[in-house]
C-alpha cells in the first residue's frame, strides 16, 4: 500500500529514529502539555528532508492544497481530527463557508478543494464554497478530470457576516493563502475565520515561523539528548534585496556564504562527506516559485537575466524584497529512480496521512515543488501498524512515526509562529 522508497541510510538517523521510537511515551506526553499551552493550526502540512543523517522541516503550510493527493483509506482519520476540531472552536457549527483559491483551471486544485469539502461534509459540517473571483454572479458547476464536481458560489456579505446565498454559516475557512492581500469582504468579520487573516503570506514569513522552530527544535533535542541540528536547518536572512536593480547582493552573498561555512563545520563533525548546499528563497510565499540551489556565495552575483527574473517574483506577481538563505538538506530517498520527499499532513495536532512528492528531473540537492512533479500517497502502511521500537528503526511505520514527530515539531512552530502574529 505504500510505496518502497530506496534510502542511503546512515548512522546518524538511524540513531535519531531509534531514540524517538525508544522515547515514544515521553514524546507524547510532551505534545499533550505542548497542546496545553498551544493552539494548533486548523491543519498544515510539512515539507521534510531526510538525508541520511538528518530529517528536518523546510517548508511549512498554513493552507495546504493537496488533500487530493492523501490515501482515501485514511479519510476517516480526518474526519475525526475534523470533529475534535471543530467542537473546540464551535461545538454548534452547523454550516462552514470554504473559500479556495482562484485556480479555477488547475484541475489538481480543484480536485483538493473537492476532497477538503468532502471530508468536512463526512465530518457533520454543511459546506458550501465561496469564490472570490469576480466573474462568479451565480452558482457555477465545475466538472472535474476525476469524475467529480464542484459549485462554487458567489460571496455574500450582510453586515459583519459572510456566506452565500440563503447560508449563515458558523466559521469561515480558508484554503486561500492571501498572497495579494486580505479582501475587503473578508475582514472585520464576527465569524470564526482560519486560519486567521494574519497567517497569510501577505504577512507571513518562513524566516519568522523558523525562529519560532529553533525554539521548539532546541527543547525537544533536550528531551531527546540529541543534537537539534539533526531536525533543524540553518536559515538567515536579507531584506531589501532587489535582483533586477542588483541590490541587496553583498548581504546575499554574505549570508549564503555564513551558512555554508556552518554546514560544513557541522558535516565535519558527523563525517559526512557531501558538499554543503543553500537553498536561496522568497521569505514570504509558495507554489515553489523563486527558489534556487547555491554552494558558492559567488553564484549569487552571477546570476543571469533569466535567473534573475525567476527569483524576482512570486504567486500573483509579486516582487520580492525578504530572502531566506536556508540550509540545504539532501534528500536521499527515491521511488523507482525518481527522487522524492515527504510531506506530512495534519488537521489540527492530528497527523492525518500524507504523500511522496516525487520528481524524475530534479537531483537530490534540488526543490522538488516545480513542474513535473507527481504524488504518491504515504498511507502509513495501513491503520493497524503502529511504530514498534522491537522492529527496525526504518521500517515502514516507524520511519513514518518520524516523518510525524517532526511534522508536528513543524506544527507547533506554526501555532507559536500564529501567536506572535496575532500580538
């Protein structure tokens, strides 16, 4: 059921596997008291990196677009995770408005936004979806590639109230990530919106969310006597770079080169023999957009017109100004040839399923967001195989019960990240 990933493994995460699987019960209690204090995000999925000798986080979402992509097997694990949510924030809920993106002719999307409602309809939820677009003045029926379809309607504002027609509905949720902003018709609303306006990428920033990890990294490395580097990349930052004007370039070249040097100090001292790379990125943004490889601070300065236009802008042609320089983290795993990743799925502090993205074009030190990439389902092996400490740290459930420690780690970042934007 799922697939059999070839993994250069080696020492070191073997060692980090068997300590998470040998402090299960300790890891456990410290999420629940973690959950104490914290309020999860409504979901969120997490991009991970396992490279041998470290598994951590590179890239977190707030409004994760790829439930299509998850084992069906496993929806009732959201739905439930969907009830437990949903009686804490409003335990009356009837109705929920679900507003998407505008990707109207992006099939895979729609097809998530189909699935997303499917589970919230299967959770006890009345579920209608809004569309911000201004071309939708009456119900529109979209068919899908997978046979399905999907209505969206037009929004409906009375006073500080928003559904549509003949529909009141208790909270708003958005699968909308606002990178251009906060719409007129959705702010100042008396419903429940999440994930909130705040967590928007018009606002957000990875650099911010990955202060917040250093935090959550370095408490659970304490938990576990272990090297938080093992779950925890590098990052620095630069603002007011600009890759048309050339402006912003020493600070670039500079921080690339800083985080380079730490990489290596570190790979020095666990042995390992590759050569340390930066992933250099928009700060605040996804969709893979404005993202490049560097091993050398030089590389910066020597990028082409064409390069240069692909880092300058991002989702809904915004220009970038805030660069996140972040470590580089191989992945060392790979379906039939094709290289692939992990991303962990979650809906409030329940990890839920997940998926393999996998790419034929791009190398183990490359993003794998980009065109060309394909889905495998990451099931979990099956509802009835839970980590076992007794079998082999990387068998499937138990390597899998890592992908979700650290998924969670992300998680909680995020809900300290939310905190502090809402402050």
């Amino acid at each position: 059921m799922v697939p059999r990933l070839t993994t250069a493994l080696k020492g070191p995460l073997l060692d980090l596997e068997q300590r998470i699987l040998t402090a299960q019960p300790q890891i456990e209690h410290w999420f629940r008291t973690q959950w104490q204090e914290r309020t999860p995000p409504f979901y969120s999925s997490v991009d991970l990196r396992n490279s041998g000798f470290k598994l951590a986080p590179v890239d977190t979402n707030l409004f994760p677009g790829g439930f299509n992509n998850l084992n069906p097997e496993f929806v009732p694990l959201c739905v439930h995770a969907v009830q437990s949510t949903i009686e804490k924030i409003c335990p009356e809920a009837r109705g929920l408005l679900l507003i998407p993106e505008n990707h109207t002719r992006n099939q895979f999307y729609l097809q998530n936004v189909a699935q997303l409602a499917l589970i919230l309809r299967q959770a006890g939820l009345n579920v209608r979806i809004g569309s911000l677009l201004p071309e939708i003045t009456q119900p529109t029926t979209l068919q899908l590639a997978n046979g399905n379809s999907l209505t969206l309607e037009p929004l409906v504002r009375s006073g500080n109230r928003l559904g549509v027609a003949d529909f009141d509905p208790c909270m708003v949720l958005l699968n909308n990530d606002l990178s251009a902003g906060v719409p007129d018709i959705v702010k100042g609303l008396e419903q429940t919106v999440l994930p909130p306006l705040e967590a928007g990428w018009y606002q957000r920033r990875k650099s911010q969310h990955f202060r917040a990890y250093d935090k959550v990294a370095d408490d659970f490395a304490k938990l576990l006597d272990i090297d938080p580097w093992l779950i925890n990349p590098y990052f620095a930052v630069c603002d007011k770079v600009d890759f048309h004007a050339r402006t912003g370039e020493d600070c670039l070249v500079a921080q690339v080169d800083l985080v380079l040097e730490r990489i290596a100090d570190k790979y020095e001292q666990y042995g390992v023999k590759d050569d340390p790379f930066v992933i250099v990125k928009a700060d605040a943004g996804t969709y893979g957009m404005g993202i490049m490889t560097v091993k050398d601070g030089r590389e910066v300065r020597d990028l082409n017109r064409k390069q240069r236009n692909k880092m300058a802008v991002v989702k809904e042609g915004l220009q970038v100004s805030d660069v996140l320089v972040q470590e580089g983290v191989y992945t060392f795993e790979d379906l039939n040839g094709a290289i692939a990743e992990p991303v962990v799925y979650m809906i409030d502090r329940y990890v839920v399923g997940g998926f393999y993205r996998v790419h034929t074009e791009r190398g183990v030190d490359e993003n794998l967001n980009a065109p060309g990439m394909r889905f495998e389902p990451l099931a979990f092996e099956s509802c009835c195989a839970f980590p076992n400490p007794a079998c082999a740290p990387d068998d499937t459930p138990n390597r899998f019960y890592a992908y979700g420690v650290v998924g969670r780690l992300a998680m909680l970042a995020a809900a300290i990240e939310i905190e502090e934007m809402q402050q």
